[in-house]
C-alpha cells in the first residue's frame, strides 16, 4: 500500500467564546492520495475554513498530526516551512481579497517564482507568460493591476500563483463559489485539466453538491467540526447515511445527473 | 467627481495652497534673488519698511537685509518641517507596522516605548535633545522627529491590526514570503494613507517647534531662521516692532497654509475614513 498524500488524524483546534472554549474542528481525520479530488463539505460554520488554515499552518492546531508527502507538516517552522509550502498551496474564495490591492498580475506571479527560486530574474517574465497561457489567459495581462481584470481571470491568476511551485496538494477554499455559472464550468474544468496533466490532489472545499459530484473523488461531510461521514463522492451524495448528509443533499437544487458526471467514473 | 476638482471647490484648500506654493517659490527662489550671505550688513541698522527700494523690508539692528533674511528662513522652515515630518512618519510607520504585525512581546516593548514618548511633551523632549547634542540643522531635524513619531506609530499600528487579518496576508504566507517582506512590502504600503493623514499636522507642529527653539537660540546658527529673526527683533521690540511682526506673520501664515492644504488634500482623497 502506498502512502497517502496527505494524512490528517486528530485534527483539532478549540476557540474560547464567551469564556468557555469550543471546538471549531474537533478529532477530524483524513487522507488524501496523490492526484486525488477529496471534498470537505458542510453546513456553514462546521469547521471546513478552520480546516483548511490549520493545513497550511496560517493558525496552529490544538491537536492532531498532519502528514504531508511523508514528513510531519506540524513539525515545521521558519525557513523549513517557507520552502515546504512551495509543495502545498491554496486558492481563496474572494479573488479580489486575496490579491494585495496594489499589486500587478506579473508581481502575484513573480513572487512564488522568486520566493523559491524557481527561475532567474531574466528568465521569470517568460515563466510568467508560460503561467499565464497555461491557465487559459493572454500574456499581455501581466502588465495589468489586480483590480483592473475580471473576477474569473483574477481567479485563473490565483490558480496559475497555486501551480507556479509545482505543488502537489492544492487546497480551493469555496474558490468557485463566488463565480456566475458559466465561468464556474471553465474554471473547474480548468482544474480538472491541470489534475490530469500534472497529477496535483485537491482539496476542495464546497457546499455545493453538484459541484462536489462533479469534480470530487471522495468526500468528507462535516458537522460542527467532526467527520458526520465520508466515502466515495457520489456513493455518498447519492445516499447519505447521516443526518447532516440527508439534509445537505435535501436542501440542495436538484443535481443534474448529466451535466455532473461523477469523477469516480473518470478513474 | 474627480479629487483635484472636489479640491478646487474648497475654498481654504485654495488658500491653503496659495500660501504653500508661494512658500516653496520664496524658500526655492532665496539664493536667485538673496545670493549673498543674509547674515550679512546690507545697510544702515533699524531701517524701517518701503522707505528703500533696495532694501523694501528694512534692516535690522545688526543692518542685515530683513527680506533676505525672510526668504533665507523659510527655507529653513520649510526643509525642517519637511524632514522632521518625513522622519517621524517614516519611523512612526516601522515601529507601528512591526509592533502590528508582530504582536506579542514585539508590540508589548514597541507600544511601551511609545507610550513613554507620548508621555513627555514633544517640545521639552526637543529641547533637552538639542541642548545636550548640540544644535545643528541634521540635530534639530532629529529632536523634533523625536517628539512627532508616537501619533504615525499608532495609527500605523491600529491599520496593521485590521489588514494582516486579510487573505492578501494569508495568500502571501501561504507562498512563503518572509515574515519581514510581508510586513513592509504586502501590509505597510497598504498602511499608508491614514498615516500619511498625519503629515500635515506634524509638518505645521514641526515648523513651529523649529521656530520656538530657534526662538531660544536653539536653532542651526548658521541658518537663518524666523524664530531667530522674532527673538532678535524681541531687542529692540517698542523702537522696531516690524523686526517680530513680519516672521512672525510669516510664521503663522505658513503654519495655517500647511495645515488648509493638508486638510483640504485629506477631505478630497477620503482617506479620513480609515481614521477614527
Ligand atoms: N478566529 C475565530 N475565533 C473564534 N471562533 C472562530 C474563529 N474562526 C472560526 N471560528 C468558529 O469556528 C467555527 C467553524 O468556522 P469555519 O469558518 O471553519 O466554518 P466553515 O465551515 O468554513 O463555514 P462557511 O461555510 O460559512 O465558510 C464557526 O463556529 C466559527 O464561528
Ligand atoms: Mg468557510
């Protein structure tokens, strides 16, 4: 048996509210293999943004392992860390807020390509280029500043950021979420392009189980920040087992079974 | 509607304006039209204003030149204000964005400081700043930055507290940029308007500490100052009272026409709002 990608257990992490302390994520454990789409979905507030943080160590966790290609991803800290988030990256929600407002396409790009030493200084604009077309976009957009490009490019510029490191772990926190329908297909099949090409693992973070079904492999269904069950993306979705599953999939629009052909079929 | 035109519909930011641009033609024009010393004897001593075409404002009691030594000292004036002000702000700025975005410890120390630099008035802390080093131009720059920097720190501080708070910082983590270069490239740029708010009250507040310690003879002697020129004329002040009135009017038009324009720049780009 080949070891996982990514192997979480015991994941927990507690917030004091009002003098009492609560847990936003508490025992969650998971796996995620090379090239694999896993599915973190859940009503609003179970813990699937803390989750996402604690991976990529922008707050601590209270308790719990995270392993990543092989190494304990806890133990790091410094330069260690720096150089290791090359392998895992993410993609935020709000492509505007994850932009510093001042900033170019060309300087988004250049950053991760700079910061670990990927390309020379000279060769870096045609890296960026290389970046720009490989996700779908013109070249002459470098020159542009964040704010003057649309919100679906904004969010093919923070994928191309994601994949600039070569990583093998990308985690899209509600990173279609925000876009209208039909830049939302582009952008999926983008990713779902990408997977296939450079065998990159997601873990997408979702409420919507249309998508999930989509794109996913397997998916964790979360409930006030413990695992409520988990399994294979459209076993699961097609029939819940737990409560929070039933009532996730009730309250959802009627997914449409041809315009979602389950990832499962796709391995 | 664009900010320079919302600009020109405020009357006291035109005057302000008016005053700051003559300021800067009188200090910029001070050696085309005054190329000699303004320190040196024009003529005979307590000449009294438009009697000499030559000398329009009159001389002084020592019967130097008093409209050379006028521009000669907004110069000064204006380059002390300036870099007293680029300087506070520049500091301020360091301090507040490390004690922000660090917290901890870092902030603890850093807000300490600043608050025992609140403590003591900016204008004694100059004082006994210039008295033990010495007064010179770079000396007098220093002590007043030295009173001027808490108020940029803490703005600075409290907008670095709401912005490393948003997923640009997060996103900058996330590619392993150092901690450093996050805090001054990604969250101090973005820190900047409010504080830059600032500069013109700590220019106005800058040119007057200037002016009141070159007033007790604090000052650079070898630049002409308007306060130096107030506390001469303070001498002969019943036989000669232009010699006071003149810098003096000076000196508060400057401050004023600073602090409208300022003002004025603040309101129309609407960086007010960020500040509480
Ligand atoms: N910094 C914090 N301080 C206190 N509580 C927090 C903090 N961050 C998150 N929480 C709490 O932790 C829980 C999980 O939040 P989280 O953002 O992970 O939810 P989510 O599943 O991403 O929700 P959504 O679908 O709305 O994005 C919530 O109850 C939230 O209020
Ligand atoms: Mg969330």
């Amino acid at each position: 048996m080949s070891r996982p990608l990514l192997a979480v257990s015991g994941l927990t992490k507690r917030y004091r509210r009002g003098g009492k302390s609560i847990a936003a994520v508490d025992d969650v454990s998971f796996d995620i293999e090379p090239g694999e789409t896993l599915a973190l979905a859940g009503p609003s507030g179970s813990g699937k943004s803390t989750i996402a943080r604690l991976l990529l160590r922008l707050i601590e966790s209270d308790a719990g392992r995270i392993e990543f290609e092989g190494g304990d991803f806890l133990s790091l800290s410094g330069a260690a860390l720096r150089a290791r988030r090359a392998r895992l990256q993410m993609v935020f929600q709000d492509p505007l807020a994850a932009f510093n407002p001042r900033a170019t396409v060309a300087r988004v790009l250049d950053d991760p390509l700079r910061i670990h030493g990927i390309a020379t200084r000279s060769e870096r604009p045609r890296r960026i280029a290389a970046l720009l077309d490989r996700v779908g976009l013109s070249a002459d957009l470098a020159g542009r500043a964040i704010h003057e490009i649309s919100g679906g490019q904004r969010q093919r510029i923070a994928i191309a950021r994601a994949i600039a490191t070569k990583p093998s772990l990308i985690v899209l926190d509600e990173a279609v979420s925000a876009l209208d329908v039909s830049v939302r297909r582009q952008i999926l099949q983008l990713l779902l392009d990408l997977q296939r090409e450079e065998r990159i693992a997601y873990l997408f973070i979702s409420h919507d189980l249309g998508v999930i079904s989509a794109i996913a492999h397997r998916v964790v269904i979360l409930d006030a920040g413990r695992v409520a069950e988990s399994g294979n993306a459209r076993a699961v979705i097609g029939a819940p087992q737990s409560t929070i599953g039933k009532a996730l999939v009730t309250a959802a629009p009627k997914l449409n079974r041809t315009s979602t052909q389950g990832a499962a079929d796709r391995q | 509607m664009n900010p320079l035109r919302r600009f020109l519909r405020a009357p006291e930011a035109i005057a302000g304006a008016i005053i700051l641009v003559a300021l800067f033609a009188i200090a910029l024009s001070a050696s085309l039209f005054f190329p000699g010393d303004p320190q040196a004897i024009a003529g005979p001593a307590l000449l009294p204003p438009f009697q000499d075409w030559s000398l329009p404002l009159g001389t002084d009691r020592l019967g130097r030149d008093v409209l050379a030594e006028l521009f000669h000292g907004a110069r000064t004036s204006l380059v002390v204000g300036l870099a007293a002000a680029a300087a506070a702000i520049a500091v301020g700025a360091i301090v507040g964005t490390l004690a922000g975005f660090t917290g901890g410890l870092v902030d603890e120390v850093l807000m300490r400081i600043t608050d025992a630099f609140q403590t003591v008035p900016s204008f004694l802390l100059a004082l006994a700043f210039v008295s033990v080093v010495g007064p010179s131009l770079g000396v007098v720059v220093a002590a007043i930055a030295l009173g001027a920097w808490t108020g940029p720190a803490r703005v600075a501080r409290a907008e670095v507290l709401s912005i490393r708070e948003r997923d640009f910082v997060a996103g900058a983590r996330v590619i392993g940029m150092h901690p450093l270069e996050i805090a001054f490239r990604e969250v101090l740029p973005n820190a900047l308007p409010p504080v830059l708010a600032l500069s013109s009250v700590i220019v106005a507040a800058a040119i007057l500490t200037e002016a009141a310690l070159s007033f007790l003879g604090l000052g650079d002697p070898n630049r002409m100052t308007w306060g130096g020129m107030i506390a001469e004329g303070r001498a002969v002040l019943r036989a000669a009272p232009f010699l006071s009135i003149i810098p003096g009017v000076a000196l508060v038009l400057t401050v004023l026409g600073v602090y409208l324009a300022g003002e004025g720049v603040v309101e129309t780009t609407a960086v007010r709002r960020s500040l509480s």
